[in-house]
C-alpha cells in the first residue's frame, strides 16, 4: 500500500484520528508566530493545528498527502468558522516555494525516513523567510518502549543531537525532551517520549 492509500485508509473514518483539538505544544508556542503571517501546516492530517491556526488570525496553507484527510480538514474549518488553503501533497515530490511563509509548523511528521527527513528539513528552509520561524514536535526512541503512537522504526525518530546538527544553521530558540501524557483522539493516547524544537532561520 502507497502513503495516500495508506492514510486515506486511516482517515476513513468519520471520527477524526487524532482528535479536532490542536497539539499541546503548538498551543503552547503559538504565540511566537506573527501576527497575521503565513504559515505552512506540514503534513496536517485531519486538519486539528492548521485549523487552530486559521482561527488565530493567521494565514494557513495545510498540506497532505491524503485526500480524506484534506476533505475532513476541510470540514472541521468550516465548522469552525474559518478557511485555510490545502493542498494535497506529496512531500516526496513538493516544490518547497522559495521563501514563502513566515512560519512552519511540523508536528509528528515521523513517517518520513532518513533520507526525505534530510529532503523535508531542507524544504524548511527553502520555504521560510529569513527570520522565519520552525514549530517541531516528535517522538524520540524511547516512544518504541511506550508504545502509544508513532512510528515503529526507530531510524524515522528524534534525538537531541540529531536535531541540532540538522538545524546546526539555525537559531536555536528552544529545544526539549521530555515524557508527557497526551490524549489525541484515538491515535496518541497515554505517556509518550517526545522532543520539541523551536528555531529561527537565519537571515
């Protein structure tokens, strides 16, 4: 099974998978964004932070690689009041547009394996403006021994070190391990090992 078929399959469903509540950490930091800026939701799913992000003022381009997910995303921003842009993409093959967005958001895009990690990253720079700004959130190894969400390969999870020689050019504003219990939808539920980084493209 393709990745679209793969997540239109787990999208199915009309319950949303990983809830219709934005991520904790993305609430936690929205505030860093600018004000009325634009900002890439990477890989968006159901559409849960790009629709939060709509209804903070800020102008949002969603992206997936699933079909049923931007038809639920879709359906959750009109719900909600408010529009977004999304696209259906493949992030194996997305023209990352060339300093387009004042801010990034990734949040659990651990499908990606070494190489379009390394592909994905350089995408975030390529699309941010200079000062722009990069919200990541994942799961380190010590997710495999939990169990309650996330990828099974170990190669596809972050590390402390990793990050910071991926994002070696950046400013780096925050980055922190830590274990926390998250309740998202059906799809992350219990204590999970994750890892947020918060940094700035340089000028």
């Amino acid at each position: 099974m393709d990745s679209a078929a793969f997540w239109d399959s787990r999208f199915a469903s009309e319950d949303y998978v990983f809830g219709t509540e934005p991520n904790a950490f993305l609430r936690r930091e929205a505030g860093r964004l600018p004000r009325g800026g634009r900002v890439l939701a990477v890989a968006d799913g159901e559409g849960r932070n790009g629709v939060y992000l709509a209804q903070q003022g800020l102008d949002v381009t969603a992206t997936d690689i699933s079909a049923a997910g931007i038809a639920k995303a879709r359906r959750l921003a009109q719900q909600r009041g408010v529009s977004l842009t999304l696209e259906q993409v493949d992030l194996a093959a997305y023209d990352w547009p060339e300093a387009a967005f004042d801010a990034v958001v990734a949040i659990f895009v651990q499908f990606a394996d070494p190489i379009l990690r390394t592909n994905m990253f350089a995408g975030f720079a390529r699309t941010l403006r200079p000062g722009g700004i990069l919200l990541l959130e994942g799961y380190r190894p010590e997710q495999l021994e939990y169990g309650t969400g996330g990828p099974k390969v170990e190669d596809n999870l972050y590390t402390e070190d990793m990050l910071r020689e991926a994002f070696a050019g950046w400013d780096i504003v925050s980055l922190q391990s830590y274990d926390a219990d998250i309740r998202e939808g059906s799809g992350h539920g219990g204590m999970s090992a994750l890892i947020d980084l918060v940094a700035r493209r340089r000028g």
